[in-house]
C-alpha cells in the first residue's frame, strides 16, 4: 500500500468513471463515427504501396465525439468516405508520399497544466523562431500552438530532416497548405510494425490522447506467419483532460472501440477456431504499460512473439506475458482458438511506482470464434522486395562502442499534484526542462557506436524512446541481456527510494550517414515529454 | 489486480482505523502526574470526501533524548472535507506563535473552509469562509496570522483572504485580494512578521504585502527571485521569517537543496541571496543517493541556528546553520534516508521542533503517504557540525489519513 499517489488516482477515478460524458456540442470538422461499446475489433483500412510507392492524402482535425471525448484523427478519404487511421503498407525500399493537411480546430486545454507557467512561455517555441519571419515555411520552426501539428514516424530508420522524420523545427499550421512527407524505406529495412504520430512539442499529448496515430508495416515474407489471420490491433487511450493529474473518465480503446474501465460490455476479437492466427499489437496509449495475456477459458496461452518495435527476432520465442510500453509493438502467432471456447485478452497492470500513473489490471476484449469466416480472412499480402544487403544494424552486438554515456530521468515537483518539471539529463549536465531551441545534449557523429545507461532516479517508471534508430538492449541493471534485442522503445521502472536506481544500457548505432542531422530522444509517456522530459542528439557527418 | 487489492485493503484500513479514532479519548495535558507542559504534533489528515470528512491528528511527543517518540492520541473530525494533497510549501494549519495559543486554525481545501479548534478544549468552535470566488480545491488553502487577522491564501482562485480574529477563535471574513506572479503564477506559499507579508508564486516570483491595516496592501516589489533568474528550475516555495522579522527564506522546488534568503528589514524584499546546501544530481557519484531532491519546506529552529530543509522527493532532512545577524546560511548536515520513503509514503514536506527553545531537539517531518506519517529525527549540533538522526521509534504512523499529510503543527509552538 505504498502507492499513494497512484492510489489517489485511482480513487478519484474510482469515483469519475462512472460519470457520463460531457455533453457533446455540434463542432466542424466532424471525424468519423466511432465504434461503440461490444463492437468487433475490426482492422484498420489497409493502404497499399504500388509500384513501389505509397501515395496517402491524411487530413488531421478534431472534433467532439458523441462520447464527449475530444476526437484527434487522421482521415483518409476511401470511395467518397472518411476512413480513420489507416494502416499504411510499403515494402522495404518503398517510397512514402504522405501529405497531411492541417485541419485542427477550436482545440481546447491550450497547456498542459504539468509545465509551469515560465516554462510554457519558454516550452512553446520551435526551433530557433523563424517562424515569425518566413511564416510560410513549415520546415523553420516557430512558435508551436494547439493548433500546430507535425508527424513522426515511431521507429524508422530514416533521415530526420524536414519533410522525412524530423519533428523539432517542422510544424504545420492549421489551415496551411498541405504539407508533403516524402521518404524511402530504407531496402535493408526490418518488416515489421511501426508507426505514425504528431509530436508537436507542448500538444503531443492532446492530440495522440485524441486518437492521432496509424500503424505502418513495413511488408516481409515470414513462413511462420504467411496465410495467417493477421490482425491489427492498436491500443489507444483517451482521457477527457489529457493533462489533468486526476485521471477523469478515461479508456483504453482497441481500434478504437472502447474497453469500460472497471466493467462492461467489452470489445470483441473475432478469432477463427482451430486455426492460428497472426496479431500484431501497438501501444498508441499516451501512458499505459501494457502487460498483455491471452486466455482461452481460464488457460493462459502461449504467444509465440516474432518481432519487437518492428524488429523480427532471431528466435521466435514464446511468452505468456508481453510487456509492451508505451509506444511499443509485439507480433506475434496466437494459438488455435478451440472449438466451443471463449477466451479474453487482458492487461495484468504494471507497478508504475508509488508517484506513477494508475495502471490496473484490466479485462480488454473478449475473444469470440467467427463465424462464417466473418474477419477470419487474411490480410491482402504480396511477396516482400528483397532486401538489399545486411539488414540494418546488422553486427551490433559485435560492435566495439566508441563512446560510454550515462543519462539519468528524473523530476522535480512542487507538490502532490505538480504541476511537475520532467528531466532526462547527461550525467555531468544540469537537469533541464527540455525547450524546442535548445542546443543539443549529445553530439556525436556518422559511424559512432556508443553504449548508454540511462538510470531511472524517479518513484514513477518512464519509457526512453530515441528517433531515427533502434538500439540494442545489452544489459539490463548492469546485467548484461544473453540475447540481446532491437527495441526502440524500453521501460525503465521507477526506483524504490533506496539501491542503485534501475538502469538499462543500451548500444545505439549511428553508423547510418542517412541518420547525420539532429533529432530527439525522450520518455514516451507523452505527457512527461510534453512537459520537458526530452532532449537533442546532433550526429553531424563522418567527415 | 493487485492495484484494486491494494486500494480495497487500503480503504479497509482507513475506515477501521478511523472508527478507533472516533472512539478514543483527547490528549491530557499538564495532568499532576507529568510536571512537564506535553508536546503536541498535529496534522491535518487532508481526508478527501470520497474517503469521508477531514480530520486533524494529535500526538504526543516522548521516549528518550536519544529514542524519542510519538504517541496517538487521538483524532478530531473537523466537518469539512480535505484534498489529500497539494502544494509541499502551503501551511495548512497554523496558530499564534505563543505557548498561550488558544486557537488553531486548519483548512479544510476540498470544501473551501476556515475550521477553528480550540486547543484546550480540542473542539472545533467554527467553520469560516471567504468569498464564493475562494478556493484551494487542487493544491490547498494556506494559513497564516497575528494576533488581529487571519490570512488563507487559496491557491486555485489565486486570493487571499482576509478574516478578523475574533474572541472564542471565531473568524469573521473581511475581504478577499486577488494576487498573481509576475509571470502569472498561482500563490504556492506565504509566511508574515509584523507587518510584512510574504508570498511565493509558482513562476519563479515573489512579493510582499503591507498588513498594517489588515487587509494585503501589495508593496510593489514583486520580483523574480535570484535563484529562478540562475536557474528556472528553481522556484520559491515555503516561507519562514526570522524571529526578528528581518529575513525572509524560500526553501525551493528545485534539483537540488537551494534556499534564498531576501533581507526585508526595510518593510520590503531585497533581491534574494541563493544558498545551495548540497551536491546536487551533478557531483553525484554513479547509483549514490544525492542529498536531497526539492527543497519545498524550510523551518528555523528555535533559536535560529539551524535551518531545516525537507528534501520532499528524496526522503532526506538537511540542515544549514543559519546566521540571524547577517541571513547568511553555510552548508550543514543531510540525514539518511528517512524510514518508509517510497513504501508506504513518497514525499516529506513540512516540519517543526518539539522544544521552542535552542535547536529544537526533536524535529519531526510530515510524510505524505498511505498511510502518512511523521518522521522523528534528534537533532545535534556542535559548533559547525550537526546531525540529524532518525530514531528508533520513527515514524509515528497517522492512523487517520485518507490521501496524505503534508502539514504539521506543533503545540506549544516555536515562539515566533
């Protein structure tokens, strides 16, 4: 009973959850309608590249739902309808054109309430304030408001400049014209799960909270894995006050069709009985660390995992629980449903630390067979592109690191309640509230392979994620990992008030000159990176 | 589910232990068998009202110099309801800086009250309030007052209000004042001395306040403080005024023990001195505990040779040596980590002393947790060396806490 925070938290939401909604207003631009409760968890529409290329029209806008939920989407126009979120499908070395209108209105919570008010005022800008100058330039920087937007690409391994992956001086305003991303796969790519999301500095939050976010799947033949049953299940979190401290009414939602909190009528995952099938699962939450089971009856089943963060592993390994952080993706084979069974899909909960989030067990969908082959057919698949070359970060165990860094989370608070300042900091640096013009961290150059341990000095778990690459996990608590994994997402768990405090080290590859530009590193729980809990890494040319 | 298991063992808990706490009897003070005047230590329980009503919790200070300890005693519910949280450097019970005091005063955040106990009687005598635009409901209501006026600042309608004391500790409000930071932040603390009121903002700002005439007349030296201009990681935030009203020191939210201390012997504040009291996160060495993460809370001792500073996000107490004469203030002593820190309480906040002379002797520090408690150090300090040592009894445990103490009281009180 140490969590008293959390436990707060919980009782307060003990007693909002049962609230209904606010009232909706009528409000334009409307998203598309929702799925309501008990619905079937329906994949998301697949966009396909063709002829090795992938051409998407996103609107992003927002609306209230009739939920009372303020709804962030990505829209694409399919036959005449508004479809959300699509799932976009490309083969290594495919080109991605995706040009994203800004259509957001009326947002509403103009800051979150964690940042203090000097650090609002300083947390705001953009690059280096240009914006002002040239306001017709979205690659410039400037001042970033509710209304501004822009897009990462959630582990791909390519350039973070403007118009490709780059999210500290690229911001779209509501009503520019539509902005273009163009950028190729890399053709030694992993196939696998990624994803995309706004990271608007200050509003990242608000809007994934909203639901802004899509898979991508980057197209690869597996024998374990084809003429499978493949679902796509992204897991999403909304909040009615994305930033309150106080949790409020809130929900996971699996493609969008809400899980109740604490009971009701859940989701339904239609499974084909005495077949396997093939799920993949992203955690587009803003907080949640899932610690995902699946039961057929009461028997907890054997998931056989064959990727992480989008990265095949070397041995399909199976696993009755999967750990998936915010941000994080797990692929993996389900079991034959059998015949005359039921079974559910549930989170056990994870122990954020006694100042952390809540993050109950929770009951999120029930798995039903289906029937008549309703969802049971396979996703459209086309033989992979052959990879060109090793794959990427091919030999990075091996690797001897140029350079040992040390980092460290940590927080600093005015309260029980915050507002709170969120720090990632080099050992040696002083702590620092991340801003937008800041100059970086951590320079480090093409073909630089460096080892990090990132301690966790805060009572509350946080979730480092890095741009532009995937790194090794080679030790976890200084101990060194016997397999180590690519992840580009990893929990790190709050530390106890006593002991060393818990750390992972990492090998970061930045041997790709592709990758040579500035970019971030920072928590995933989206609203510590809002509030500061981030900061830059230059990795200038090899000469 | 092991959140749900702890949340309903946690509720059993508190309902069990809050019908004990219906059922006992007041402290008994100054009886034949103990010559001695007892030391009291009060919290307020900060109940929530999803939990109930708010409450305040006496202990009695024994045990021996070298072991000493808190006993329960008892609990009185005060009506209103708390918020179970807060702000570290908001005062959320006060009285009189005399051994004579009569009158507590404790608010009560969630229903936005002034709820007067009267101390030998440990009866509430009344619940007060200030306008309808008066609320502490997030972070709490501060409390601060002289023998004439009661002063709460509220802290989510950025007001604070003012209440003539009246005999049998009745309050009758008399008008509220809006207030701000310079950069537009909420009030996190205050603390008065004669005339001179002093705030603190969550933007980095401070200022003071004329209260000749009751009512807060701003003085016009709102100001960022020296160590946020530094540093915006440093905020001011609780307050204490020397006994001779001469110095005003801000213990700061910050990274590391920071403290400032602004000469208001003039009426007004003068730009502030900034004194860091440890290594801080960046001379630390690897896996090593620093000595101390946010430095909220700030209390003189007794005879101000000490100043005590809780670490609120480390579980430690630091102490300064603090020099009246000049408010200078030079690096002093870090206790250990204080037993239960992160299981079951997450942060320290407020503090007092036991004795109201010399370095105080015992200090105790609220803890805010689930159950919350009151860790108990000795003191000892030596020409330029001290100690804080948790003792063998410590932490008493607050039976009566549905969301966390952050403010303490002890009675009598230090005499200024």
């Amino acid at each position: 009973m140490h969590d008293v925070v959390k436990f707060l938290r919980i009782v307060l939401l003990g007693g909002l959850c049962g609230c209904a909604p606010v009232g909706a207003s009528a409000q334009l631009p409307v998203c598309p309608p929702r799925p309501p409760l008990q619905s079937v968890v329906v994949n998301p529409l697949d966009l396909f590249s063709q002829n090795g290329v992938l051409n998407v029209d996103l609107t992003l806008q927002n609306a209230v739902g009739s939920d009372g939920y303020m709804h962030y989407c990505y829209v694409y126009v399919n036959q005449g309808q508004q479809v959300e979120a699509p799932t976009l499908r490309l083969n290594p070395g495919d080109q991605l054109i995706l040009n994203l209108t800004n259509n957001i209105r009326a947002p509403y919570d103009r800051y979150p309430p964690k940042i203090s008010y000097a650090q609002k005022i300083k947390a705001m800008h953009m690059g280096h304030m240009h914006k002002a100058e040239t306001p017709s330039d979205p690659c410039d920087g400037g001042m970033v408001g509710p209304s501004s937007t822009n897009l990462h690409f959630h582990g791909l391994n390519i350039s973070p400049t403007c118009h490709q992956d780059e999210v500290i001086k690229t911001i779209i305003e509501s009503g520019d014209p539509p902005f273009q991303f163009n950028t190729q796969i890399p053709a030694n790519d992993q196939p696998g799960m990624y994803w995309y999301h706004p990271h608007p500095h200050g509003f990242t939050t608000t809007q994934v909270n909203g639901g802004a976010s899509g898979a991508l799947i980057i197209e690869g033949s597996n024998p374990l894995t084809d003429g499978l049953t493949e679902h796509v299940i992204v897991i999403r979190q909304e909040f009615m006050n994305a930033n309150s401290w106080l949790p409020g009414p809130n929900s996971l939602t699996l493609n969008f069709v809400p899980v109740p909190p604490l009971h009701g009528p859940l989701p339904i995952i239609k499974a084909q009985t005495g077949k396997q099938e093939f799920w993949r699962v992203l955690n587009a939450s803003t907080q949640a660390f899932l610690t995902l089971q699946l039961e057929y009856g009461d028997t907890v089943q054997p998931l056989e995992v064959i990727a992480l963060d989008g990265v095949p592993l070397q041995m399909p390994t199976n696993y009755t629980t999967l750990s998936v952080p915010p941000a994080g993706r797990v692929e993996f084979i389900v079991p034959p449903l059998p015949s005359g069974t039921t079974g559910t899909l549930l989170t056990l909960g994870y122990d954020t630390g006694p100042v952390g989030n809540p993050n109950p067990a929770q009951v999120m969908a029930k798995i039903e067979p289906a029937m008549n082959g309703m969802q049971s057919k396979p996703s459209p698949r086309r033989a992979a592109a052959t990879p060109i070359g090793a794959k990427r970060f091919a030999g990075l165990k091996l690797q001897t690191p140029t350079a040992q860094r040390s980092l460290y989370f940590s927080e600093e608070t005015v309260g029980t309640n915050g507002p709170t300042s969120y720090f990632i900091t080099v050992k040696g640096q002083r702590p620092h509230v991340f801003h937008m013009d800041d100059p970086p961290a951590i320079t480090t150059k093409v073909g630089a392979v460096e080892d990090w341990t990132i301690e966790n000095r805060a009572g509350e778990a946080h979730a480092f994620h890095i741009h532009q690459l995937h790194f090794l996990v080679m030790a976890i608590n200084g101990v060194p990992v016997p397999n180590p994994v690519l992840q580009d997402t990893i929990t790190i768990p709050n530390w106890t008030g006593s002991g060393p405090y818990p750390s992972v080290t990492l090998r970061m590859d930045f041997r790709d000159p592709n990758i040579a530009g500035t970019f971030v590193y920072h928590c995933h729980i989206l609203d510590h990176e809002d509030a500061g809990m981030m900061a830059k890494i230059q990795v200038n040319p090899a000469n | 589910m092991k959140m749900y298991l702890r949340l309903l063992l946690t509720v059993a808990f508190i309902v069990a232990v809050a019908a004990a706490g219906v059922a006992g009897s007041p402290p008994q003070k100054g009886s034949a068998a103990d010559p001695a005047p007892a030391t009291y230590v009060i919290t307020n329980d900060d109940a929530s009202a999803l939990l109930g009503q708010n409450s305040i919790s006496f202990f009695q200070a024994g045990g021996t110099p070298s072991a000493p300890s808190l006993t329960y005693q008892t609990t009185l519910f005060i009506g209103g309801t708390g918020i179970g949280g807060g702000f570290f450097g908001t005062s959320r019970l006060n009285s009189l800086p005399d051994s004579g005091a009569q009158c507590l005063y404790v608010s009560d955040a969630g229903s936005g009250a002034v709820v007067a106990v009267n101390l030998q009687t440990q009866q509430a005598a009344g619940t007060f309030f200030g306008s309808e635009n008066d609320a502490g409901t997030t972070n709490g209501i501060g409390l601060g007052l002289n023998a004439n006026y009661l002063y709460a600042s509220f802290t989510d309608s950025n007001t604070i209000g003012t209440f003539t004391i009246l005999p049998g500790c009745q309050l009758s409000f008399v008008n509220d004042v809006s207030v701000g930071g310079l950069n537009g932040g909420t009030i996190y603390a205050m603390a008065l001395s004669g005339n001179i009121l002093v705030v603190s903002y969550a933007d980095g700002s401070i200022e003071s306040f004329n209260i000749g005439a009751g009512t807060p007349v701003p003085n016009g030296d709102a100001q960022n403080s020296t160590g946020y201009v530094i540093d915006y990681n440093n905020l001011p935030d609780g307050i204490d005024i020397s006994q001779n009203g001469h110095y005003a020191i801000f213990g700061d939210a910050a990274v590391s023990p920071v403290v400032e201390v602004s000469d208001i012997s003039s009426g007004k504040l003068k730009p502030t001195t900034v004194y860091r009291l440890g290594a801080g996160p960046t001379a630390v060495a690897p896996n090593a505990v620093v000595s101390g993460v946010n430095s909220s809370n700030v209390r003189l001792s007794p005879d101000e040779s000490l100043l005590f500073i809780s670490n609120n996000q480390s579980g430690t107490v630091t102490a300064g040596f603090f020099n009246p004469a000049t408010g200078s203030i030079s690096p002093g002593c870090t206790s250990a980590t204080l037993s239960g820190f992160y299981s079951p309480w997450a942060y320290v906040a407020s503090m007092v002393t036991e004795n109201t002379s010399g370095n105080g002797g015992v200090l105790y520090v609220a803890e805010f947790g689930v159950p919350s408690s009151i860790g108990i150090l000795t003191i000892t300090s030596t020409g330029g060396t001290c100690r804080l040592a948790e003792s063998i009894n410590s932490p008493a445990v607050d039976p009566i806490t549905s969301g966390g103490v952050l403010s303490i009281w002890a009675y009598p009180p230090r005499p200024f």
